[in-house]
C-alpha cells in the first residue's frame, strides 16, 4: 500500500518460515493485486515520511485498508487490542499524499514479484519506484560478479542506454548475506539512466531504492541459478504488467554454459559467516537456512559437479 522497500519480502518470508506458515512469493502477488496503492514516498515522491505522519499516518492508511478489507481489522495486537480499535478515528488529511481508497494511485500495490527462467523461483520490484511510462524493457546483458565491479563499470561509462547491468553472487550465500546495494541502482539514477538501463542481481536493496531494479533472484548464482549463466550481450526482457523476466536464450545452450560453469567457492574460509554460507537457502526463503539432510544432498551435488 506504500511501496515500500523489497526488504518487506525477505523479512517476512524469513519470518514465516520460522514460525511454520505456508506463505511464499506468490501469495505475495495475490496480496499485492487486492491491495490498492495509497501513498507514493521519496525516492519515488516529493513526499517524505514527516509529510506521512502529518498526512494521518500509517493509522491512517491502515483504516482504509480496512475498509477495503485488504486487512482484517478484527485481529487482536500486542496493545491487547484489535487492529481496527487502535487505528479508530485515523482519517486522512492530505489526500494529495495519503490517496482515499476510491481514489488510489494505482488499484494494485507497489510491490511485484517476477517470474521466468531468470528467475524460476521468484524475483522482487518495487514496481513503485518505476518511472509509470515503463511497461516492459528490453535490453543487452553486461555481467558482474560482484556489486564493486558494477559500480566500476557504471562510474567509468561502459554501462551504456539498453544495458541490463547483472549483479551475480551477491545473494544469501554468495554474498553473503545479501549485502544491500543502494549504490549501483543510486548511479544509475544518478547519471539519468533510470528509464534506460535495468539492474537485475540475486542481491537485495534498500529501501531508497528506484528505477528498473530487480532483486532476489532466485536460485542465487551461488546456488547455481540460471542468472550464473547469462553472458555479456544476451538479451533480457522484463514485463512488469505480466510480472516476468526473461532471458531470450534457449534451454539447449543454457544447458550447454551450465557444463561449464564452476561450483561456487565462497569468499569465506572461517567462522560464523561461513557456516552461514555453507547453509543458506536462496532469497525466495528468506535466505533462511536448511536443514541438515538439505546440507547433505547440497554437498553430494558440488561434490559431483567438481568431478564432472
């Protein structure tokens, strides 16, 4: 309803896992369909969080999601009352930047997740934070290993209009831990790129992120993902109304690089970070971590690829 960050998605996936919920990234593209979008924020707006909370606030946003019944209003809170008892009374008082529910900024909410053979398991958009006048994007792949060499490429202009800039090995394991990549998508912006040159990476964002920027995917790199497999030129094509990212190659020559392809080596060689990357899911989990038969098959499989 705010568009807010990617984060939202990974924490929650994270939590629910945890507490034994079936809950997953496509049910977050039915939420996000019956969820209207109420408020836009900077970076996305000139409007900020203060402009918000004079606005009526979140209390404000949440009464009239209530009365769209895209929340269930009923439920009791840690006040010790129901949700629609502690937001009773919160009105709107700038419908410039809170939006009535009649009257959203868009029916659907700012938050997508993408699917295709990028990303077979998931990808997220903040589809809020892109320019309105771009529906799809076409574009030529130039590959980075790691979010430095991004930054390198974009500062000294090889990252061009038509680009689609791959971040790989940036995600639960690769990364690891997902270290969040507000610089790149910054850059991008920043040089006036932000309707010509997308970013996609099985990293994350922050919250002040903006322009076509793709997160999450997933399998990660690490985990052997078909993002592993794109090349510099391959073309990609992103389709936000139809939610899907793609890679225009066959699945003969993807199977054909997948030969080819070196078993992941993580950057660390000791202590808690690398247990953690020795047991980490991909982002569509929540970068949770498996379980120890899950760990066994892992270890059984990059044995046998660094036989072949």
């Amino acid at each position: 309803a705010m568009g807010g960050s990617t984060n939202t998605v990974l924490h929650t996936l994270a939590i629910a896992r945890e507490a034994g919920i079936d809950y997953n990234l496509k049910d977050i593209n039915e939420i996000a369909k019956k969820t209207p979008y109420l408020s836009k924020i900077a970076p996305s707006s000139v409007y900020t969080m203060h402009d918000v909370h004079e606005a009526g606030g979140v209390p404000a946003i949440i009464n009239q999601l209530i009365k769209k019944g895209a929340i269930k209003g009923d439920r009791i809170t840690v006040t010790g009352k129901t949700l629609k008892e502690n937001v009773a009374g919160a009105e709107i008082k700038n419908e410039e930047i809170i939006h009535p529910i009649e009257q959203p900024i868009s029916p659907v909410g700012g938050l997508s997740i993408l699917y295709g053979n990028i990303a077979q398991d998931g990808a997220v958009i903040k589809v809020g934070g892109v320019d309105p006048s771009v529906k799809t994007f076409r574009g030529k792949a130039i590959c980075c290993d790691s979010q430095d060499q991004a930054l390198e490429l974009i500062d000294n202009g090889t990252v061009k209009k038509g680009h689609v800039v791959v971040i790989r090995y940036e995600g639960p394991q690769g990364g690891p831990g997902m270290p969040e990549m507000l610089a790149p998508t910054s850059k991008i912006v920043g040089r006036g790129l932000g309707k010509d040159v997308a970013l996609i990476t099985d990293g994350r964002f922050s919250g002040a992120t903006r322009g076509i920027a793709i997160g999450h995917v997933s399998p990660e790199a690490a985990e052997g993902g078909n993002i592993a497999l794109i090349e510099d030129g391959d073309e990609i094509v992103i389709d936000l109304p139809n939610r899907t990212l793609d890679l225009l190659v066959d699945d003969a020559t993807l199977e054909a690089r997948r030969k080819h392809l070196k078993p992941f080596k993580s950057k660390i060689s000791s202590g808690w970070l690398r247990r953690y990357t020795a047991f980490a899911k991909s982002a569509n989990v929540g970068g949770t971590l498996m379980s120890d038969e899950e760990f066994e098959e892992r270890k059984a499989e990059r044995q046998a690829q660094e036989k072949n």
